[in-house]
C-alpha cells in the first residue's frame, strides 16, 4: 500500500546562532513506523540558482540542524561544495563507516520515501551464500534461499525457503559476484539440489522478473504445542506501520489459544518505524496494566534541535511512554527472539525495550548494533530531488541503557549459526533456530513426522549477513516522526 503524505511547515528563528532564517517543513508519512518512525523535514535554502554548490550548501545547513553529531562535522569551509551532492554528503559525515555507519543519501527523494514503507522493485528473496567447497574460499557459490516474500514473483513462481541457486543468467555464481548477481531486473535462475554433502545441478530454470511490490513482512505466525506449553511463533522482516493492525490480530489469535510461551523470529529484520517497534514491544511485555504511561524508551537529539523542541514544551518529542494494547498477551515472564546479524534497529530496540521489564533470551548470532535513528529530509521548494536520512537521535530504554550500539551488538545467549542444510521451513518445529529456542523451553525430541530422521550437515557461510535482490533491502533501519508546533 502505498502511504499518504502531509506536509506541515514551520519556521523558527534560531535566537542564539548566527544562521540566517531558514524554513523548515516536516514530510510526515501516515504510515508510521517501524525502527522506522518517518520523520520527514523539509529544509529550504535562499539561493536560486541550482548548482552542486547550491544544493550542497542547504546539505550543510540541514546537518547543522539536525545531525546527531553535527558538532564533528568540518567547518563549510574546509569542505569542498562543488562535490557532486552525493558524494559531499558523505563527505561530511562523522567518522563514515565506524561512528556513523548509518546515514545515507538518494538522489530520489520518493524513491528514498517507497523504500522505508516497504515498496521497492523486487524478486521476492532472501539468499544466504554457501561456498560449495569449503576448502575454497574463492570457489563457487550457491545461494539457498531463506525466504519469499508473499505474492512476489519468486513466491507465484513456486520458490521457497531452502531452494538452491548455482547459476543466474547462465553465469556461475562466485565468491566475486554473489552479492550482486541478482540485482538486474529479469534473472534466469538455475537451480541445483544438496545431498549427501554435494551441491549439484538439477535440470531445473525459471526466469522471473522484478516488480515495484509493498512488502508484507509478517511470513509467519502459528502456535506450537511444546513440552507441554502453547508456544507462539512468528517470523518478521521489517517494521511497517501499514500492518500494526496485523500484528494486533496476531497477538489476538496468541491470546485466544493460551499461548504461555513466545519465539519473534527477527533475523531478517533489519529494522523500520519506531512506533511500530514501540506496539510489539506493548503487546509483549509483561504486566502492561501496571506500566501504562510510564517510560518506555528515550531519545537524545544534538543541540540546536534540543533547543526547539524544548522551547514547543514537546516532551513526547523525547519521551515515549507504554500505552494501552488490548491484545497484550500478559502472561509471560519472558521472551525468546531469534537473532542475527541482520536483525538490527527497530529490531533491537524491541530488546532494549523488553530488558527492564521481563527476561529477554536471545538464540541465534550477534545483533547488528544500531541505537541511533533517523527521519527524512526533501526540499519543499522542488529545486531538487534528493533524499537525505541523516543519523538524527539515539534511543536508549527507561534505565538509560544504549551500550548496543557496537559492531557486535546484542551477544546471543545461545548461540547457533543458521548455516544447518537442508534448510527446513520457517515455523518447522526442526529448523535450527526455531528448534534451539525450543529446547530452552523444553528439551525434547520432536515427533511428529520423521523429518528429524533427515541428515542436517553443516556448511561454511560466505558471510554472515543475508542478501536481498535489491539491496536496498538490506539497510538498517530506525525512524522517528516529526513533531510540530503546538
């Protein structure tokens, strides 16, 4: 779906710094959040002829505002404003690639917008690369599938979760191209099989073509019945405020089964809108009716934007407080959430959301390590087109906590690598995962059919972050929204 946009402008002298006036206008996307909350500001600049210079200037200007750390930007004069746009953005960017791994630029500011609610040009999948022989780590590659998205193309076209990839386009997919052999928009996949430790070819092709879909991020939810416990379990890939209302109908069919026990698989979720992390994290923890409209999470902004906010008297602006979810399940001392290093943002937040309040396992690798979010800033005036998603705040939970953002992340209590072929379905009580949060429930053996009779093989991961067919899948993400005047 695609969302609805209202423009709210507002103006504010900056009393205190030598600026000249400068209009602000917030974008603000009504489908809200996901580590994602939209915060989308317009800025202008008064100069009126277009260059590099020109836009590069307002570039500048916007930063100075609203950039988290705009205190360790160079000065405008030590930069060089005749950069291309995009490449004096990053130019500007404290420590780019260890402090600020985050911030971003689009040379399209509704392309930028599509992609943070969810709609992009895609195939539909999720790969993980394998090295067919692990003794080379040049060699060739296959992609196994971890999942589809519903109604993609790669979905109508009968993948799923646990497929294998040797060749797209009729070229051998290597350590050297894998990460990007599926970006062209129509693919010839070959497919091959796994047995007996071997990857091999199957006679087996399907040539697909990409289509601009809204993603629906929820793959899959049900109730297991475990070791005595109704276990709910649902898989999420990305915090889109266009399907709140789906995960209150979960919790919702959780709650009408009895569900005592709780698995969010989010190892593929690399974050979204913030307020859609703040109602997961509403309808999980425990003792909701005694937490109403206390602190749930904090925001930290850089000076000048601090000073704005402060003097509109918003403190919703930095505050977030719990309120009231009817399908809050209520019931549970503790929560398990599947990781990786793909789960990030939005993602970890719901963790550092749940951590005072209720016992928080985590089974799977490291978390990305993302405390920081964004909001999207356009030109109100259409001079130009891009989109800038500057890192603008970092969020920490009621008890000030925010030591997550490192490259390591959150640290899994059990640790288990998705790397176990052949992959089974999402929601298989024997997937890897899935089945080791299980057995912290309660270990024991699971049968219902003979599929753990099947030989499960470890094999060598080329990296451990899964891949999308369009990359811009694979960023990771936190938004706020805007606030406005009084």
């Amino acid at each position: 779906m695609k969302s609805n946009i209202v423009f709210i402008k507002f103006m504010v002298r900056l009393m205190t710094m030598n600026f000249k006036k400068i209009f602000f206008a917030f974008l603000v996307s009504l489908i809200l959040f996901s580590c994602k909350k939209d915060l989308t500001v317009n800025a202008t600049a008064t100069p009126t002829t277009v260059t590099s210079a020109t836009v590069n200037n307002w570039i500048y200007q916007t930063m100075s505002n609203y950039y988290l750390w705009s205190t360790n930007m160079p000065t405008l004069a030590k930069t060089n404003v005749n950069l291309d746009p995009m490449n004096y953005f990053t130019s500007i960017l404290y420590d780019h690639g260890n402090t600020d791994r985050f911030s971003w630029i689009d040379s399209s500011s509704s392309n930028l917008i599509n992609q943070l609610n969810g709609v992009n040009k895609i195939l539909g999948v999720k790969i993980n690369a394998f090295l067919i022989d692990n003794s080379k780590p040049d060699g060739d590659i296959a992609l196994v599938i971890a999942y589809v998205l519903k109604g993609s193309p790669a979905e109508k076209g009968g993948i799923k979760r646990g497929d294998i990839i040797l060749k797209v386009d009729g070229q051998t997919v290597t350590a050297k191209n894998y990460s990007t052999i599926l970006q062209n928009e129509i693919l010839t996949l070959s497919f091959g099989a796994f047995a007996n430790n071997t990857f091999s070819a199957i006679d087996k092709t399907l040539k697909l073509t990409k289509v601009e879909l809204q993603t629906n991020p929820i793959l899959i939810d049900t109730v297991i019945n475990w070791s005595g416990k109704k276990v709910g379990y649902f898989s999420y890939t990305q915090f889109l405020t266009s399907f709140d209302d789906s995960l209150r109908a979960i919790f919702g069919r959780f709650k009408s089964k009895g569900v005592n026990e709780l698995i969010v698989d989010l190892r593929y979720n690399g974050g979204g809108y913030v307020t859609s992390s703040n109602i997961l994290t509403e309808l999980m923890v425990k003792d909701l009716g005694v937490r109403l409209n206390t602190v749930m999470n904090k925001k930290v902004y850089n000076a000048i934007y601090t000073e704005y906010l402060t003097k509109q008297n918003d403190n919703t602006a930095f505050v977030t407080k719990f309120q009231n979810e009817s399908n809050n399940i209520g019931n549970l001392n503790r929560v398990f959430i599947l990781t990786s290093n793909n789960t990030a943002s939005a993602s970890e937040l719901i963790i550092n959301n749940l951590k005072p309040f209720m016992d928080v396992i985590l089974v799977g690798e490291h978390t990305y390590g993302k405390n920081v979010g964004s909001f999207t800033i356009t030109d109100d005036k259409n001079r130009w087109n891009y989109g800038l998603q500057p890192i603008t705040f970092k969020i920490a939970n009621s008890l000030d906590q925010s030591e997550y953002g490192t490259v390591n992340g959150f640290i899994p209590n059990y640790q288990v690598v998705d790397n176990v072929l052949p992959y089974k379905l999402l929601g298989d009580p024997t997937e890897t995962l899935l089945n080791a949060a299980l057995n912290v429930i309660g270990p024991v053996a699971y049968k219902a059919n003979s599929t753990l009779q099947n030989s499960k093989i470890t094999r060598k991961l080329i990296q451990p972050e899964a891949l999308s067919d369009n990359r811009n899948l694979d960023r990771h993400d936190m938004f706020d929204r805007p606030h406005k005047q009084p």
